[in-house]
C-alpha cells in the first residue's frame, strides 16, 4: 500500500516519531497548528495551520489520500484530538493516538491537583505569594482574578499583548528543560509556588523536580477528557500498528 502519513504533532514524542518514520523512508507529512513564531524544524515535509474544523481535516485527509493519522499532539490539546477522532471517522482513515502516561506524585511532593485552568485560578485565592506560572500563553488572561501575587512566567515567544496582571517577570524560552536550570530559576525568583498541567512526559517536568527539592507546593491542572481512540505510549507501539496495517518499513521484513 502507498501510504502517506499525517502527523498532528507538537511534542517531545512526535519529533521522536518524525525521526522514526524519515529513517524508514516512510511517506509522511507533519501537521502544526502554528501556535509559536518558529517551530523546531522536524526531518518530514510539514504544514502548519488549522485544517478548518471537523469537516476541513476530514477534506484535508481525502483531497491528500492520507492512509493514516497518528495524533501525537500534547494531552493539553483536546480540541484537535476530538477533532482527529471525528475527521478520521468521516474520511474513514485509521488513527491512533502517541500519548504519555500522566504524572503521579511521589514522596516528597506536595500537590494540590485541580480539574482544570479554571480551579488553578480559584485555588490562587489566596495571600500574595511568588507563583512560577509555566503553563504558557495561551490561558494567562484567565489569571487576572489574583493580582496580589508575583508571577514567574515562561512563555516560547515575547508576549505581544499587555499581560493582565501587574507583577510579572517573563523568561522565554522553550523546553525540554533541564532540573538545574528550574532550580537556579526557582531561588533567582524565590519562588513559593508552582503552577503547572499534568502534561507528562519529560520535556516539561523539571520543574516538578525542582518543586520537590525545594519542598514547594504544586498546583497540578488535570489533562482535560479525551475521546475514546487507539493509544500508542511508544514508538515501537506506533510502528508495530502500521506494520499491521501493512505499511512497508524500509530495511524491515515484515516477514508476510
Ligand atoms: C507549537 C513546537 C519537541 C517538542 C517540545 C512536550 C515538551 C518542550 C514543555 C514549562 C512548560 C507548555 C508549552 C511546553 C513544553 C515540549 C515540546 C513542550 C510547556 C512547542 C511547539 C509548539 C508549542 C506550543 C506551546 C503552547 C504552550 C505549550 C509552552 C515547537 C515548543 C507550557 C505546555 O506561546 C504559545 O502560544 C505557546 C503555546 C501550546 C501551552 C499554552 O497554553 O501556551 N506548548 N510548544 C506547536 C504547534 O504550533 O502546533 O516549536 O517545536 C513544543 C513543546 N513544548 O519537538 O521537542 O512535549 O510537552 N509547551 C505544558 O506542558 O505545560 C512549557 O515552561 O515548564
Ligand atoms: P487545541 O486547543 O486542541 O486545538 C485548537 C485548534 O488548533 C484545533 O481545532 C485545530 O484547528 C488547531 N490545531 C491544534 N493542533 C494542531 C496541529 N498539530 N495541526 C494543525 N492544527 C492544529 O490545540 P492547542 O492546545 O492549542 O495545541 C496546539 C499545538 O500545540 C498542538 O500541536 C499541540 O500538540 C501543541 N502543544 C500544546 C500544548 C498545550 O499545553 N496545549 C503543549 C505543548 C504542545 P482547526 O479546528 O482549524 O483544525
């Protein structure tokens, strides 16, 4: 079969998977939804984007004979994650998700875990403190309600908009980052506080290390739901799938 991949990527776990699929010389496309100025540069033709909705990635999939999806994108990212399970339904593409497992605490973690943005903003009524705010851009508005406290953020891009609270310091960078640098980061600003989503995987726990060597408390975002799909937690699993599903991996026999 010829197959032609869609990747909806934008994790540690789906460059891995790029590297995986151009090293095996199998046909495959990466998708980004643009979220950040400059996206690290993956090893497969990308495009980068909304695809328009439901109907618009399904239109995307037939008019570019897709043959499979594998939704590689962050735990955060529901919306799109949804929206795969729909399209791929509609276009009747096979899909399946590469996901990590959450994070769980371990001794000497102080977690107070909330259901969502939401219930992070309601438990920060409380006396000021000096909060690190590491859950990115997209949702900072909502954290308007506390202006008592100060707020260490780290962000990808330079924020473009005024931020809506009035004691901040922006670091911009982008992760994977590293436990001595959360750590030298976290006593620079005396932190007392961390904020952070469940996202597991590594790229984003550094600061829950450095949290817990620094006997801080940490309020921990659950993932938002996910639809019911076929899940992968490794590459190997991705690739035993489409092995099954027939693709050919260049240099393996498939032995069929
Ligand atoms: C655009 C694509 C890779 C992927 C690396 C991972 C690890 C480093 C840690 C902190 C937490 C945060 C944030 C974070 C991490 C990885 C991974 C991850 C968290 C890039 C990337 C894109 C994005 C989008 C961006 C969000 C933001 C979230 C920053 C690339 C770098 C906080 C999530 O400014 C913005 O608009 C940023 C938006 C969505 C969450 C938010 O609500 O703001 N990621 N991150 C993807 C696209 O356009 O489709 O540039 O390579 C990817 C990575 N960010 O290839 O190695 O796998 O999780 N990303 C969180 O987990 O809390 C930072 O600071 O401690
Ligand atoms: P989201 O809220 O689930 O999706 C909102 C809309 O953005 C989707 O409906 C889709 O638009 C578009 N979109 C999302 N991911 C896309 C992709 N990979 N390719 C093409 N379009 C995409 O998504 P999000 O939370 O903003 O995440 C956006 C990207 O950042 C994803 O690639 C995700 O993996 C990455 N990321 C997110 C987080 C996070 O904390 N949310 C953390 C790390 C990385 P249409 O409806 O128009 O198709």
């Amino acid at each position: 079969m010829a197959e032609n991949l869609l990747i909806l990527g934008g994790t540690t776990e789906a460059s891995a998977l790029c590297r995986a699929l151009a090293e095996r010389e199998i046909t495959a496309t990466l998708s980004l939804a643009g979220r950040v100025d400059r996206p690290l540069r993956q090893p497969l033709p990308q495009r980068v984007g909304g695809f328009g909705g439901v109907d618009g990635l399904a239109r995307y999939l037939v008019e570019n004979k897709v043959s499979h999806v594998i939704d590689a994108t962050h735990p955060f990212a529901s919306a799109m994650s949804h929206n795969a399970v729909a399209g791929c339904a509609q276009a009747g593409v096979p899909l399946i998700a590469l996901t990590r497992a959450p994070w769980t605490p371990e001794a000497g973690d102080d977690w107070q875990n909330v259901p969502d943005i939401a219930g992070a903003v309601a438990a920060l009524d409380r006396p000021a403190a000096r909060v690190l705010l590491a859950v990115g851009r997209m949702h900072l508005a909502e954290f308007a309600p506390n202006p008592q406290h100060f707020y260490l953020l780290r962000l990808v891009d330079p924020p473009k908009a005024q931020l809506s609270f009035p004691d901040y310091h922006v670091i911009v960078d982008r992760g994977p980052f590293s436990v001595e640098n959360d750590l030298q980061m976290m006593r620079d600003h005396r932190i007392d506080l961390v904020v952070s989503k469940n996202s597991g995987g590594t790229g984003a726990f550094a600061k829950l290390a450095a949290a817990r060597a620094l006997s801080l408390p940490v309020l921990m975002i659950d993932r938002p739901a996910m639809p019911q799909r076929a899940e992968a937690h490794s590459i190997d699993e991705v690739l035993g799938w489409l092995a099954h599903s027939g693709v050919n991996q260049a240099g393996v026999d498939l032995g069929v």
